[in-house]
C-alpha cells in the first residue's frame, strides 16, 4: 500500500513526488518538507481574540470599538455579527461580514469573540 501524498501548496497540482525528506512538484519545481505543510495548515486556522477557532457562519461579537475608516460611523463594543465569512484580506482582515447599520465590511478577529 502506498502512501498518497499532498498536492503542491504552490500551484496544487497532484504530481508530488519524494526526493530524500523533501516533498517536490515536478510542474513547478516547489519543493518542502511535511512539517512545513503541517505548520502551514495550523497557521491558516482563524481564530477570535481568545483563540477559539472560527468557522464559516459563526456569529461573533466585537469587543472593542472600532472606527471604520472612511466614514464617521463607529462599531460599538458588543455589536453581534451573524453569518461570517472567512477570508484573506487585506492588511490581516480576515472576516467578512454584513454589520446591520453599517453594511459589508471586513473585520480582523483579534477584535472579535465567538458567539
């Protein structure tokens, strides 16, 4: 029985073969190791500000104050977010969402706790 390995992280191709302790793909020449790929998975989990994992749809609560840029409109302390979304934002704003008053936005989720 072989072992299946993990698509390229680069350009997720299939084609991944071992070479010593390396893991390479052959389309784009990407080579890593397993614990590489382990530490990138655990770093790609979003976690709020106590460090619950988050997960697409959960509802959250902001935590402090947050002036949104642009405008003279503030999110206050306690403002309940329903139905997030997950996402690779800009500048490490890594939730969006719909705030009811203010509209769609991005939130990052150090200021943010898991309903």
């Amino acid at each position: 029985m072989t072992a299946t390995l993990p698509p390229c992280p680069e350009c997720h191709e299939t084609y991944t073969y071992e070479q010593a302790t390396l893991l390479v793909c052959p389309m784009c020449g990407h080579e890593w190791t397993a614990h590489d790929q382990d530490e990138a998975a655990a770093a790609s989990v979003i976690a709020d500000a106590f460090g619950t994992p988050l997960a697409e749809g959960d509802s959250v609560t902001v935590i402090k104050d947050l002036k949104v840029k642009g405008t003279s409109l503030v999110v206050k302390v306690g403002t309940k977010v329903k139905n997030i979304r997950l996402a690779d934002g800009f500048g490490g704003h890594d939730i969006d969402c719909k705030i009811d008053g203010i509209g769609p936005m991005q939130l990052k989720s150090e200021f943010v706790k898991k309903s």
